[in-house]
C-alpha cells in the first residue's frame, strides 16, 4: 500500500499531467504496445521489490497486474471525478487486501 499511496498521492497532485497519462494509456493503440508493457514491467519491479520478492513467480505477476488494472480503473475514476481522493485510496487498500495475504 506504501507503493500505491506514494505514487497515488504525487498523481493526485499534478492532476493535468495525471489525466494525460490517463488518456495516454486508455487510447492507446498497437503502435503504443512497447511502451505500456515497459510501464506494466516498471509497476511489476516496484510492487515485487515492495514485498521483497526478486523473482517473482506467474501468479504473482498476475497479482501485480490486477492491482495495477485496480489502480488505473480508479484513476481514471478521480480523473473524471467520480471518485474522491479518500475513495480511491480505501479502493486500493481494498483490492491489495484481498489479492495480498500476509
């Protein structure tokens, strides 16, 4: 959740620029392919290293991908202010604790 609330947070703090990176991604085509699997592989690297995983195993990649499909679905849900700051964040906390057992 720290991974999540961090980066949440400086996004929620450059709306303009996280509204772009919103719609980037939402209409992104098969030209785009390259650099949204590098971002995929950029979110994977930061929630592993953030559970101390090195080498994370199939479902655990999985894991990480739903969290991130989590995450953009509610940004794009603040971006077009459907939902609040505070929604977004227990939204989170929500899906980390069902996908994430200690």
């Amino acid at each position: 959740m720290f991974v999540l609330d961090r980066n949440t947070q400086a996004l929620q703090r450059a709306p303009l620029l996280t509204e772009a990176m919103v719609r980037a991604f939402m209409f992104a085509d098969a030209t785009a392919a390259a650099e949204v699997e590098r971002v995929g592989r950029l979110l994977e690297g930061m929630f592993a290293h953030a559970l101390g995983i090195t080498d994370p195993d199939e479902r655990q990649r999985d894991t990480f991908h739903l969290i991130a499909d989590v995450w953009m679905a509610n940004l794009v849900a603040w971006v077009t202010h459907r939902a609040s700051a505070s929604e977004v964040q227990k939204r989170l906390s929500v899906a980390v604790d069902l996908l994430i057992k200690d």
